[in-house]
C-alpha cells in the first residue's frame, strides 16, 4: 500500500521507485514529487484557498510567479478528486467578470470530455482541418538556448504543471515554428503534467495548431514581454531573437478526422444500474472520496490497479506516478482499500465490482472485460445530449450554462 501522504510525502516517493520505478520514464532514481501534491486532503485545501477574484486579468500571467492568477486545480479535477459542479459552485462569490470568465474555462474542460467521449482515440487525428506542417531550420522544437523555451521546459519537468499561456507557447513553438509533428509534443506533454489528459491535452494542442478555426497561435517575442518579460532580458539571443516577427503560416489544408456530427455521446447511465456489488473498482479518473460508487456505501472497500501495459506503453513521468500514489495512500488512510500491478482485466476476474461510469475509451474496453455489476454515473457538469462539438462556441450555445 502507499503510505500516507500526510503524514510522510518522502514515502510515497520510496513506494513508487520500489514498486513502479521501473515502469516511470526516469526510472526508479530519477523518480520526483511534482510541484502539487495528491490525495483528497490536498484537493480539498485547494478548493478552500481558491481565490478567482482577479482571474481575469491575471490568468496569463507568467512570471513573476507571485503574479499568476492560475488556480492549478487541474490535477484535482483530472483524477476527480475535486467535480466541475464543485469548483463551479465555489466560484459564485467571485467578481462577475473573474467568475464568468473562470466559469468559461470549467466549461472548456467539459466540452473537451463531451468532444473526447464522442470520438475517442480518433481525437489523435485532426477534428476537421490541421495546419499541414513545414519544417523550419529549428535544432529542437524547444530549444534550450532560447530564454523563455529553457524557463518553460524546465517547469514542465520539474513542476510537472504549466499556466495556459505557456503551453500555448510551447505548443506553438513545436508544431507552428518548429514543424514538428503536434502529436508527439502533445506525448511530451502528457508524459509529464500532472492534469494530463488525452480530453484536455489533445484539443488545445489542436486549437494552437489551427484545428477547427483556420488560425493558428503564433507566438512570438511579443507575448514573452508581455507576460514574463525578465525573460528576454536576461536571453542571449536578446538581440537576435529567433521569434522576433509573428511566424508564417502556409494555407490550411483540409485533412480526414471523425465525424462531428450531432449523434448521441457515450454519456454513461443517468442513474445507478445493478447493484450489490462486494467492492469498487476505482480508476484514474475519479479517485475523490466523491466518486459516486464510493459515496454509495462508506463502509464497501475499494480496489485500484496500475495498468502494467498501459503504463509500460506511455512512460509517465514518475511525478504522474507520485501524485497517483498520494491520491491512493490519502484514501487508504480512511478506507480498506486494495493496490494491484498488472492486467487490470486479470487483476479484477472474478470479483463482483461496483464502479464509477469514465467518459474515455479505456473505461469502456476494461469495463467490457472486467463486467461490474454495479454502474454509477459519471457527475457531469452539464449532461450530454444531441448538439455539435465541431466548436466550443456553438456546443457551449446547443448546452446552455449550468444552474
């Protein structure tokens, strides 16, 4: 079992170098905290600190530090230690233009599970167009030399966590400047952000690279200066800067993606189905003392397996693995709770499962194989239904805003 996070962070490092080390892409030395901590305990801090009064403004801020208005309650709302309707409601004290404004970025984290539910891994295509890429004389896709990309990078695999900003710019620089393929920076991200999600992750990856909208984002010296501008002063390409001028961009190209159409989401069920079930199964995207299979009974025990294969193929970054170790030793400290390695379909045979609906394509081949016989619904912020997800501006009119 993990340890308690609460009572000693430095051993839950340990447990995961021992018992996962060898699956994290440092390997077991290399494996490190991030900068946000896991487990219930941690969320629930978070949410109580959370101040969205000048939001806003301070959304994009970069450096310095102090001046971020970024919450980073990412990671909570990714493995469901916090809900969407939880951070939505904590926010209706805060100033109309900071709580509208906040509201619309929960909002966006919702309509990428919608669109991510609807079309699954196919999301690792283009949605309806792509910018076709043009290789430019780039050494790296992020080069070090450049002072912003070596700040950037270096949160990345430190921190593990980024603002917004940031990983437009890095995005950009990747796929825009550098032409290298969205794809695999967007596995680079996702290797290493402790909210990274293929929902989240994969479509702002495509909206910096023109996807949807025939615009990419082009960054350039100009947002450096405006939102971290010690940056560029202490560069020594200060003079000579590679980003100077807003990049060219070729004509958008057409390529094949999935249907968008109005069809029916795999939302999950509206309401419990089955029942009696000895033990939850829980999963990495919904491991909150909130997760509605858990919430049903206080007293039923739960278990969570490390996918081996899975893990194997993606190669987390062990501050992923960290963070999923303190959100299980949190639990573990409140509630009989079993940890399991190996073939989650092999792991789970045989035993009689309750488990929370998760809106990725994962759940639905391991739930397929593993057969729970209990199946609670997935708190959505606003429930699927018919409506186009070809745009966030016209899903977000079809759906309407939640009470």
């Amino acid at each position: 079992m993990p340890p308690d996070p609460t009572r000693d962070p430095d051993a839950v490092r340990a447990w995961v170098a021992e018992y996962l080390g060898d699956l994290a892409l440092e390997g077991p030395d290399g494996v490190r905290p991030g900068a946000l901590r896991g487990g219930q305990a941690a969320a629930d801090a978070a949410l109580a600190g959370l101040e969205v009064r000048g939001y806003a403004a301070r959304r994009s801020n970069v450096l310095p530090v102090g001046s971020r208005g970024a919450t980073r309650l990412s990671p909570y709302l990714r493995h469901g230690l916090l809900t969407l309707r939880e951070v939505w409601d904590a926010a209706a004290d805060a100033p109309f233009r900071d709580r509208e404004k906040y509201r619309d970025e929960l909002m966006w984290q919702e309509y990428s599970r919608h669109l991510y539910a609807r079309v699954g891994t196919a999301s690792g295509r283009a949605l309806r167009n792509e910018q076709p890429r043009t290789p430019q004389p780039w050494d790296d896709p992020w080069p070090v030399r450049m002072r912003c990309m070596e700040e950037v990078l270096g949160e990345l695999h430190r921190d593990g966590w980024l603002v917004n900003q940031t990983r437009m710019w890095m995005a950009s620089q990747w796929a825009v400047r550098g032409g290298a393929d969205w794809r695999d920076g967007e596995d680079a991200f996702f290797a290493h952000l402790l909210d990274g999600s293929r929902a989240a992750n994969r479509l702002g990856w495509q909206w910096t690279v023109g996807t949807g909208s025939g615009k990419p984002y082009g960054f350039s010296r100009w947002q450096v200066e405006k939102r971290a501008p010690q940056l560029c002063g202490s560069c020594s390409l200060a003079a000579r800067c590679p980003i100077e001028q807003w990049p060219d961009t070729p004509p958008l190209a057409e390529a094949p993606g999935p249907d968008l159409g109005r069809g029916e989401i795999p939302a999950g069920p509206d309401r419990v189905v089955g029942g009696g079930a000895d033990l939850v199964w829980l999963t990495a995207e919904s491991l909150g003392d909130a997760d509605p299979a858990l919430a049903a009974d206080p007293d039923r025990p739960a278990v969570f397996v490390f996918d081996e294969p899975l893990l194997r193929r993606l190669r987390l970054s062990g501050k992923r693995l960290v963070f999923l170790a303190e959100s299980l030793g949190d639990l573990a400290a409140r509630r009989e709770l079993e940890v399991r390695r190996g073939v989650v379909a092999d792991e789970l045979a045989g035993r009689s499962l309750a488990v929370t609906h998760a809106p990725v394509p994962g759940f639905a081949v391991r739930s397929r194989a593993v057969a729970p016989v209990e199946i609670h619904p997935w708190p959505w912020l606003v429930r699927p239904r018919p409506a186009p997800v070809r745009s966030y501006t016209g899903w977000r009119k079809a759906i309407g805003v939640p009470g």
